[in-house]
C-alpha cells in the first residue's frame, strides 16, 4: 500500500507542478509572448501567424545603438527630430541617455536575441515565412526581464512604441 501511496503523491506533485508552471509563466515566457504580440501587430493579417519555431541567438556585448533599438535611418531621423525638443522631458531623456551611455562603454550589458520564425498571410493571401530578432538588452550575466513600458522587446531593431509611433508619422507625411 505505500508504494501505491508514493507513487500517487509523486504524480500529484508533478501534476501541481505542471499547474504552477502554467500559472505563473517566467519572465522569458512573458518576454516571448510580448515579442510574438509585437511582431502579430506588424503584419497585414496578424489572424494568420502561425509560430513556427523559437532559436536562442548567442549573447554578444550591447552597446548603446542596442539600448537604443536603431535601426533604419529613417527611425533614427525620426527619433533624433524627437529628442532635439527644448523641453524639460527632452533634456532629462539626454540626461539619462548619456549616463547610461557610459555603462555601455565599460561593457555593463550585452543583448540576448531570440530569432522567432512564424508563418502568415501577406497581402494577397499567400502564406510565407518569416523571421525577426526579438531583443533586450540585460546586464552582463544577467536574465531576461518581463516587458514592461520601460523595457520592451525590441523587434527587428525598433521598439514597439517607436514603431507605432513611426507609423503615425508615416501616415502624416508620407513614405521617405
């Protein structure tokens, strides 16, 4: 009767186990959700994304055009038009952007990527394969964060506010 008993409560254990595992996912499970939603709001039928695999990239040193998540020239033209601002919000993000800038001079951080490979509908319905970086930028040594406001993935190079945000002013003036 007590091995039945051991074996039932070790089933049981694995079985809660199981259970605290769905309901409190790790940061890298939330980091990863919040890259597949970032990269579902870029596509033309975001219905049809289909995960098809998740490869973890090998860490290198970030510096600060990691932190930054620059990419095109036309984000980075927009960005710099944005922090020329004379505003108190403008020379505070200065600020902190140069005192971070010196923690990546000394070799503080390096990225942790993860290259996400899916499948979905272009615009005329044809499904196709695509991939994108998804990134963040970590102390040296440490572990990915959950995603939150100030620390978002970065997807393809472009942090998801920017890229909302570049779109806007896309629709306003036009494709460069």
């Amino acid at each position: 009767m007590k091995p039945v008993f051991a074996v039932g409560l070790a089933v049981a254990a694995l079985g809660l186990g199981a259970v605290a595992i769905w309901a409190f996912p790790s940061d890298e499970t939330k980091f990863l959700a919040a890259c597949e939603a970032g990269i579902k709001e870029r596509l033309r039928s975001p219905s049809s994304y289909v995960a098809a695999g998740v490869v973890e990239a090998p860490r290198r040193r970030a510096d600060l055009n990691d932190f930054l998540g620059e990419a095109s020239p036309q984000v980075r033209e927009w960005r710099n038009s944005q922090r020329a601002g004379k505003s108190d919000a403008a020379k505070a993000l200065r600020d902190v952007r140069s005192a971070q800038a010196k923690g990546f001079k000394t070799g503080d951080y390096e990225v942790v990527s993860y290259l996400i490979s899916y499948d979905a509908a272009n615009g005329f319905g044809a499904m196709i394969r695509g991939v994108s970086e998804c990134s963040q930028v970590v102390k040296t040594g440490g572990q990915i964060d959950a995603p939150s406001i100030l620390n978002e993935p970065v997807i393809d190079g472009v942090e998801a506010s920017d890229w909302g945000l570049y779109q806007l002013w896309l629709a306003r003036n036009g494709n460069p």
